[in-house]
C-alpha cells in the first residue's frame, strides 16, 4: 500500500506538471483518470492477472491507478488558485520558467499535494484489502476467509485493523501537514525542493522491497495454491504440510484464489506450483468440453494427456473422493412436495427461487446445463457466495441451492440432495495439479 501511495504520488505529480502547460491536455487527463476510478478495483485486478499473475504486482498496479486521481487533482487545484498576478511580477522580476516552477509554484501547491496524498492514502487502504484475492496478502485475507467461511469473528479481525490503519495513516500525514504548513506562512523553496527529490529518488527503490525481505535461507520454494472454499483451504494444507514433511523445499501458501481460472493462468505463469483441483471443474472451464457420459477414469486421462501437451500441467493421483455438484432443498419442502430427484422438481420449478454461486450459475454443468437435461428454469436466481448459500435455505431466502456432496451442511437432517436420476453432473474428483 505505502509502495503504491508512492507511486500514484510520483506519476500524479508527473501529470500534473504536464497538465500545466495545457488546459485541453489538462481536460484529457482529468477524463481520463476519472474513467479508471469508475471501474470496479476487482475487476481491475482480475484483468491483470493474465499480463501480471497474481500476488504484489497486479495489486500494486491497481494500487497506484486508484491513488493517482485524488493526487492529480489536488496538485491543479491548488495550481489554478495561485494569483495569476505571482506570476507577472515573477516574469518582471527576471524568473525564468523554471525557477518560476521551483521557487514560487511548488512550495505554493506543496499543500493541495498533501491533501492529494492523504485522500489517496486512504482509499489505498481501503482498496487493499480486496487485493488478498488474488494472492497478495494483507488483512484482505482475513476478511476474504471470513466471507468464504460466513465467520464474521475473521471478518472483523481483517476489517478493524484495516480501518485503524487508514486513520492512523491520516492522522500521521495531517500531523505533517500541520508542521510543514500550519505553523508557518509558506514552505520554504529549499525545503519544498528537498522533499520531492527524496520522493523522486525513493519511489524506484519501494518496488524492491518485498524482494528484499524475501527469505528462504537458499532452498527451493514451492508455492501451493488453493480456490475459495474450507475443503480446498483443508486439502492445500495437507499437501503443504506433506511437502514440509517429505521434502527440504520451503513451501509458500496462496491460498484463497478463486476460481479455477484464476489458478490456472496463475500456474502457467509460474506463480503457482499446485494446487488441488476437481475434474469436471478444469474439464468445462479450461478445456470447455462438454459432459457426455464420461466415467472417472476417461475424464481423468484425457485432462492427463490434455493439461500435460497444452500446458505442461500435471494431474497427480486423486485424493480417493468424488465432489460432486447437487441440488439441495430443505427436508420439509422435499416431503411437502413429493420430490427425491431432480426429475420430480420439474414441476414446481418455475414456483421457486434457487440460490447458487457466479460460476454455478454461468458454466454448462450449472444452471444452464440443468435447463437442457432437466428444463428447470426457476422464477429468481439469486447469486450468493458458497458460505451463505446455506443460510439463505435456512433462512428461507431460497428455497433451493447448489452444492457438493462434501458440504459440510449436508450432515443436517434439515437438508437432503435431490438425486440426479439423468446423471446430468460428471465426477468432479478431487486431484492434485502439479507443474512439470
């Protein structure tokens, strides 16, 4: 976040500078900066993966883009309120251009500068914590395991630090302001110039940090991967506990990915060593095949051949389970109803409302698929994420979910998995990925 601030400050200077010389160009920059605020950060950030993989650079990037407005626009506010007259008498004084910018400009905008800095210090920190989705760490990783796991004890821990520190950080740069500006009339030239060379000659040197303090006592490290759910959270640390045990390799956990097509780029990247993945899941999102009757087996070897020729990605031996997808309705709807299977649901499906996830929801083996083999197309369609898919079916905000078999949920008398009697869902084994 501090790497980042830097950088918006660097570049948002840099702007504002060239902005000076033209009030079209100023326009422009102004637009345009203006059109970045308005795309979602996530989906920034999830554009960037693919160019920069995941983890500190697609974050920092994101970062810097997010922190350079509120900069740039402090820095020409407080431009435009100089007295053009300073000017004049500057130029009769004898100023050349740039003394003009060193002596009189800078130490009079030096105070919308800070302002800048404190806004975009703390929309960074805010902004931060969704980097933990894509493998950068941070607090974001707690709230991101508390949403994933609907724990809001985890929430809390990563939001109250999260919230300290943008007020401590606003309350450090305001105490700065104070005593740079406040307790006296105007910075002086010296002084305003050493400051922006130290963030000049400081900004190259903050990318090479985390290297810096990146250790591990000369091993190799292997870096573990895992999507946004407990049973992955579970099945990536047994491999990194496995890989500790077994080996002498340094092992860094990334846990709490997304999807697979996040971890998939992730891998071919080289960002990501393994990660455990499920059959069907790689075979409809990363070969976009579609389910035909496959047994285990034959899935299994044709994603083997598949992954191993295209990206140089290898299946290892399944963990020995099957998490299969399934529709979950609550025991007292299924016996009002007479239903056990998704054939008997066909009925009643336009009459009721199905919770499910963002990919459920898009991919063929989901929604879309059970339209075609059962031609179920329910009234509302209410997108949750997989830790409140159960409590809206407690809480009678759905009448109908999907799931996995492995749902831990599923232990309850309360809810029952109707049967797919057209064997409509492919086995989704769980598997280790491996890079060759």
């Amino acid at each position: 976040m501090i790497f980042s601030t830097a950088g918006a400050l660097v570049i948002g200077l840099l702007l504002s500078l060239i902005a000076m010389s033209s009030p079209l160009l100023k326009r422009s920059l102004m637009t345009l900066s203006a059109i970045i605020w308005t795309i979602p950060s996530l989906a920034l950030l999830a554009f960037l993966i693919p160019i920069m993989g995941i983890g500190f650079k697609p974050a920092f990037c994101v970062l810097m883009l997010f922190g350079i407005l509120p900069i740039f626009r402090g820095t020409i506010s407080a431009f435009e309120a100089i007295n053009p007259r300073i000017f004049e008498s500057a130029e009769a004084l004898g100023l050349n251009r740039k003394q003009i910018l060193s002596q009189i400009v800078l130490p009079l905008i030096l105070p919308g500068i800070f302002h800048g800095v404190r806004t975009s210090t703390v929309i960074c920190v805010g902004i931060a914590t969704l980097a933990a989705f894509i493998g950068a760490g941070g607090l974001g990783d707690f709230i991101n395991q508390g949403i994933s796991s609907n724990n809001g004890k985890l929430i809390m821990l990563g939001a109250v630090p999260s919230a300290l520190m943008a007020l401590g950080l606003d309350l450090f740069l305001h105490k700065i302001e104070v005593w740079l500006f406040e307790r006296r009339k105007a910075i002086s030239y010296r002084k305003a110039k050493l400051l922006v060379a130290l963030i000049l000659l400081l900004f190259p040197s903050l990318t090479l940090i985390p290297d810096l303090f990146t250790t591990h006592d000369g091993k190799h490290v292997i870096v573990v991967g895992s999507k946004d759910s407990t049973e992955q959270f579970i099945l990536a640390e047994m491999i990194s506990e496995v890989i500790e045990k077994k080996t002498d390799l340094n092992v860094v956990r990334k846990f709490n990915l997304g999807s697979e097509s996040i971890l998939h780029s992730a891998m071919i990247r080289g960002d990501v060593d393994i990660y455990p993945e499920y059959t069907g899941s790689a075979w409809f999102s990363i070969l976009n095949r579609p389910y035909q009757g496959e047994s285990s087996q034959a899935m299994l070897e044709e994603l083997k051949s598949e992954y191993s020729s295209q990206y140089a990605i290898e299946w290892l031996c399944p963990f020995g389970f099957n998490n299969s997808a399934s529709i979950v309705v609550k025991k007292y709807l299924s016996d009002q109803l007479g239903m056990t299977t998704l054939s008997q649901l066909v009925p009643f499906h336009k009459k009721l409302t199905v919770a499910t996830e963002t990919e459920t929801a898009m991919r063929d083996d989901g929604l879309p698929g059970l339209k075609g083999a059962y031609g179920l197309e329910f009234s509302k369609i209410k997108i949750l994420s997989a830790a409140m898919l159960y409590l809206a079916l407690e809480n009678d905000e759905a009448d109908i979910v999907t799931g996995f078999t492995t749902d831990g949920p599923l232990t309850s008398e309360e809810f029952i998995t109707l049967i797919d009697d057209r064997s409509f869902f492919p086995p989704y084994d769980a598997v280790p990925l491996v890079t060759q």
